[in-house]
C-alpha cells in the first residue's frame, strides 16, 4: 500500500507539474521533481531621454507571482558642465550637442585679432597668426620685415634696397631700370640722345658710361657741355647753380645788390642791379619789358639799362620744356677779397678785357669787383603762334646762350657782351613758326644811360633789331 500511496503521490504531482496550472496568479512549475510558483525582472527599457533632468525607464516582471513594472530615473546627467533641461542641457560657451558632449571651436580671432598683428587666421580647436607679403613671422604673433635683398640680391640685375614690406631694384648711375618689363634688369643710357647732353659736340655711348670731346675753342665742363672758353666761367665752373627764375608772371626782374663802390655808369653810380630773364640788365627798378625796343629809343630815356641780347622769349616756353632745359640764368659776383676761390681768376680775367677793350687805353685797370651774369637756354616766346603755345618739340627748340661781364675800379667800368660760337640760335620769335620773311620783335642789343633824350650815353650794337642778330656771335665773339 506505502508502494501504492508512494505512486499516487508522485503520480499526482507528475499531473500538476506537467500541465499548466494556475494557482491564483501564480505559476507553478517542476523541479526535482517538485512543483514552485516564482517570477523574474525583465530588462530595464532605455531611456527617455539621452540626458537632462527628466529621464526616466521602466522594467517589467514576469513569471507565477510577478510584481508590476517598476519606474526609475535615468540619464539625468550633462556632459561639461551644461544645465539639464528635459531631455537636453544647456551648454556653456565652447560646447554644443543635446548633452554638451561636443566641444566647439572658440573664433580666437574675433577679439583683437586674436593678438595677430597682421593677419589671425582661426582653426578647428585654435588658430594662428600670418604676416602679409613682404613680412614674415617672428615669434607666433608679430610680424617683421622680411629682407629679400639678403636672398639672390632680391633678383635685382644691380641694386637692391630692401624697404617695409617690399624692396625695389634700382641701377647704377648711367643705367636705366628696365620699367616696362621686369623692374629687376638693368639697361645703359644713351646719353648722347639726352637733352642734357645736347651741348656736348662729339658723344659716344658706353655701357655704362659715355664719352664726350669738343672742338677747338671749347673746353668740356661736367664732363658733358663744350663751353666756347670766350665764355667766362660759371654754374658748375664755380661751384654756383642758376637761379630759379619765377618772375615771368609778375614781370619783376631780379633785384641783386651791388658792392659798396657801386656801378658808374657814365654820369650816374648805381648801387642795385635788375636782371630780367629775356636778356636786359637795369640798374633802375624795371618791369620786365616783353617787347625788345631799341636801346636809343625814348623809352630808355630815363632808365639805365644794357641789354646784351633782349628778345621776346619765355623762360618756360611750352609744356613739354621742363625745368631742366628752360632758361636758366646764373648770376655770380665777385668782389676783391670775398673769399671766394675764383674771384682772382675772375677778376684778373676781367681786367684784361678792360685793359685791352677797344678804344680804351687803360693799362692800370685793377677791377675791385665783377659781376658774371649768364643767359642760358633762351627760347623764343611762342605766344605768337595760334593759340598762345607753340609747343614746339624741345629738341628743336632754338635756343640762345650769352653773358654780360660787368666790372669797375669804382672809376671806370667796362661791359662786356660775350657770343659764344654758333649759340645764338634765333633773332625773332617768328622763327620758330619759320616765318622769317618779315619777322617781328627783333632782337636789339645795346646800352643807354637813362640821362635824358637822345643822350651821347645811349647806343644800339650794329644788327641791333635786325635779323642779323643771329650772327652777333660771329660779329662780337665767335671764331
Ligand atoms: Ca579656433
Ligand atoms: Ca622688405
Ligand atoms: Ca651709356
């Protein structure tokens, strides 16, 4: 019977385990051979929310007696610092994403150029400071010249010089930077094609230089003019400049004071000298008188004047005639004992002529100053042409060179006109239009005293106001 019962045990828990039975809510099930009722946790479900402050998952039971689901807080957390939010966070400056996980780049240029004192360039996670052309880095914010003579000579064929930023090639004297195409080579002047060199009789072209003679009778000042040696000297001979000759406009002549003993002229001393730019010294303040008027004529009656050559002309004739081949007009004085290196070559030079001056004879003459007034450069007024200009091309300008020597012992003076050879170029201004058949404003040359009317102390040179005038350098100078 125990065997009996035994069976009916097993045998009735073998039909409650194999079947699926319900006691309540539970559930039973086998095991060695005995029956449990029991229940389990599912996994948790994600998240709500990636992060911020209202996240939230649940899990769920399952099995014979199994609680409800279960809720708990989650990812409720922000990356660097940010705030939470619900289901995000606000990030502080440098970060993004939904839960400031990113890092953002900061724009270091933005604010004060990033301390770049030429160009902040930003990048991802920094930046970095570049220098403009011309400049490199020195350190990582400030920048410095960058010197690029120090490399091949800058690819300068000659000179290189190095500036702020850049450089510049630049040549030798007597070459030519080569402007329209590379800026770097070098090409040789022709100096024989230059105005500059327009005085100058036999030239030859070097590289790099040049070669200048004369002919006889003219001696080769500043390497480049062949001065006639009638001429006394001046300018660079002297160690002198021209004078800047600004008074064609408001008709003034230069004003110029003379030494103490002044300048007799026949029965007057004067004690200023007037130089006009078109040929004509006075020794009264004078307009600058544009006509030339014979020196006997009335006009002079009064004014005391020599004109070695006074003719219509401009000192700036036309706009392509600059500055350096316009009139210039020296102006040199010597006095005795004036410490002045050439005044005894001047004088001694001056005191020959006066002793040897036609139709006088005195062979004591000692002048106690000179003064060298030269006239280089004379063109023709062109405002007789239509329109008031000529603009004649400048090198076939006509132009005329001349010089008044003035000089006295304080008793006697002596005026000298000197023509060098082949230098008066023109007589009228009407040659430059080449209408030379009745030309007007002829040039004059003479003296007159300013002592009243028709005075014996006035007198015209021979070709005075006639077209002969051209020749005054073969007539009174000249070889
Ligand atoms: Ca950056
Ligand atoms: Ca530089
Ligand atoms: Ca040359």
């Amino acid at each position: 019977m125990v065997g009996v019962k035994t069976l009916l045990i097993f045998g009735v828990a073998f039909i409650i385990c194999t079947d699926t039975h319900y006691c309540g809510r539970r559930r039973y099930y086998a095991r060695r051979r005995r029956c449990y009722c029991d229940w389990y946790w599912n996994a948790w479900s994600a998240c709500s929310a990636p992060c911020g402050s209202t996240g939230t998952q649940t899990r769920t039971a399952s099995g014979c007696g199994a609680p409800g689901p279960q809720t708990q807080a989650c990812n409720r957390f922000c990356h660097n610092g940010g705030t939470p939010l619900p289901s995000s966070c606000s990030c502080p400056e440098g970060f993004g994403g939904t839960c400031c996980e990113l890092e953002l780049d900061i724009d270091e240029c933005s604010e004060n150029n990033g301390g770049c004192q030429h160009a902040c360039v930003n990048t991802e996670g920094s930046y970095y400071c570049d220098c403009r052309t011309g400049y490199r880095l020195d350190g990582t914010h400030n920048c410095t010249d960058y010197d690029e003579c120090e490399m091949n000579n800058g690819g300068c064929q000659q000179a290189c010089t190095n500036t702020q930023g850049s450089f510049s090639c630049s040549c030798f004297a007597e070459y030519n930077i080569n402007w329209d195409n590379d800026s770097v080579t070098c090409n040789d002047v022709n100096e024989c094609r230059l105005s500059a060199w327009r005085d100058c009789h036999f030239c030859t072209n070097t590289p790099g230089s040049y070669n200048c003679t004369c002919r006889d009778g003219h001696s080769l000042v500043n390497g480049k003019e062949c001065r006639d040696v009638d001429l006394y000297p001046y300018g660079v001979e002297v160690d002198s400049s021209h004078q800047h000759w600004p008074h064609y406009h408001n008709h003034n002549c230069k004003e110029e004071l003379l030494p103490m003993e002044g300048f007799r002229f026949f029965g007057r001393r004067h004690f200023y000298i007037y130089i006009c730019d078109n040929g004509i010294v006075s020794f009264d303040r004078i307009r600058r008188p544009h006509w030339p008027v014979k020196l006997t004529e009335h006009q002079w009656r009064s004014t005391a004047v020599i004109a070695p050559f006074l003719a219509r002309s401009r000192p700036l004739h036309s706009h392509d005639v600059t500055l350096h081949t316009g009139t210039k007009l020296f102006v040199e004085l010597y006095s005795k004992d004036d410490d002045n290196p050439h005044t005894d070559a001047i004088l001694l030079r001056a005191r020959d002529d006066g002793r040897f001056a036609r139709g006088f004879y005195l062979p004591d003459y000692e002048p106690i100053w000179a003064i060298v007034v030269t006239w280089a450069n004379v063109v023709p007024d062109g405002s007789t042409c239509p329109g008031g200009d000529c603009h004649i091309e400048n090198s076939r300008l006509l132009k005329n060179n001349f010089q008044l020597v003035l000089s006295t012992d304080g008793t006697h003076s002596f005026a000298h006109f000197i023509y060098p050879t082949k230098k008066i170029e023109w007589a009228s201004p009407d040659e430059v239009l080449g209408q030379t058949g009745h030309p007007n404003a002829v040039a004059v040359a003479g003296y007159n005293a300013g002592q009243g009317w028709w005075s014996d102390y006035a007198r015209d040179m021979e070709y005075s106001g006639t077209m002969k005038m051209k020749w005054a350098w073969l007539k009174y100078g000249g070889i």
